[in-house]
C-alpha cells in the first residue's frame, strides 16, 4: 500500500486531482474515485448503524465488514491490485444464510423504515447499491477483478436482511408496502 499520512493538507488537489495508491493523479471525478468515496460513505454510515442499540455480535460482523471494506478502498486506489477474496465473499454468504434462516418470508414489499437500527441498516443498503454501480461502471472502463463487485452484491442483500433482523430484534415488524392504498 501506499504511504502512511503524515500530512493532511497536501494542496496537491488544489486543481482538481487527486493521487491514486500506484502514484498516478487522476481527476477527482474519475470512475474509480466516485467508487472509492462511495465504499467510504457506506463505510461512514456503517459506523453510525454500530453505535446503535444491537447485538454485540452485530457490531463485531459490521466491524469486520468495515475492515473489509478499507480494502475494498485499497482495491479500488491501487490499479491492479487485490485485495478482496472469495473469502470475504463467502464470509457475507455465511453471514446472510445466519441472519434469514429465521425471518419470515416475505410476500410483499417492504418499505425501507421500522426501527432507527433498521432504517439505517436501509440506507446503508443504498449507499451500497450505489457503490456497486459505481464499481460496474469502473469495470466497464477498466479491467478490475470480480470480487469486489460480487462482495457490494452481496453485502448490500446482507444489510437489507439485517434491516429485517433489526425490525424483529426491536419487537417490531417490517413496514409493508400498501400498494392497495387510497391515493
């Protein structure tokens, strides 16, 4: 990886760019640095979603869930470099299989709400899906290895379970959408 910070303002972004983890500059608005600020704001409101009233063990798997994603951001700086494995991926599989084995199905749309653990746990979701389209568009222009696409697919399915989860652990229930509703 890259050097360690040592100084923040650098002012070498003054004009627009910014360095990648290989040392090229490239513009701010660049694919790749959309990708990377998205995995970091996911991994922002991933940190607001642990300092919630959840399961110790919870906040133990989001934690390592936010360390996955620092080198998904690692990933992303360095052109051509791994970090995210099958293993990471396999990890959130697991860890998807954990969580919905005891929700209900489902049998409608659910709006994105419920308890504030939940509702975050929605706009994490977002934030994720949004990142996952952002690393589409980057593989579309350049080659990246599939594993961190595969892991924002999985991760964002994760959090919209968990928002589930989250409902039920605070004696609540998903909120239905009422597509029979008067209008």
């Amino acid at each position: 990886m890259g050097n360690r910070l040592s100084k923040i303002a650098t002012r070498t972004g003054d004009k627009g760019t910014t360095g990648l983890g290989d040392g090229t500059r490239v513009d701010k608005d660049a694919l790749r640095v959309h990708a990377m600020g998205d995995v970091d704001e996911l991994n922002s409101h991933l940190s607001v979603l642990i300092c919630e009233d959840i399961p110790e063990k919870l906040k133990q798997e989001l934690l390592s869930i936010q360390h996955d994603l620092f080198d998904m951001g690692g990933e992303l700086c360095i052109p051509g470099y791994t970090m995210i494995t099958d293993a990471q991926v396999l990890r959130l599989d697991e860890l998807l299989a954990h969580y919905n084995a005891d929700l209900p199905p489902l049998k409608d749309f659910i709006l994105p709400g419920g308890s504030r653990a939940a509702a975050i746990a929605h706009v994490c979701r977002t934030v994720c899906r949004r990142a996952e389209r952002a690393i589409v568009s980057v593989g579309k222009a350049e080659n990246i290895n599939e594993a961190p696409r595969q892991y924002m697919n999985r991760l964002s399915d994760l959090l919209f379970v968990l928002s589930r989860v989250l409902n039920k652990l605070a004696s609540g229930s998903d909120v239905l959408w009422e597509k029979e509703r008067v209008r």
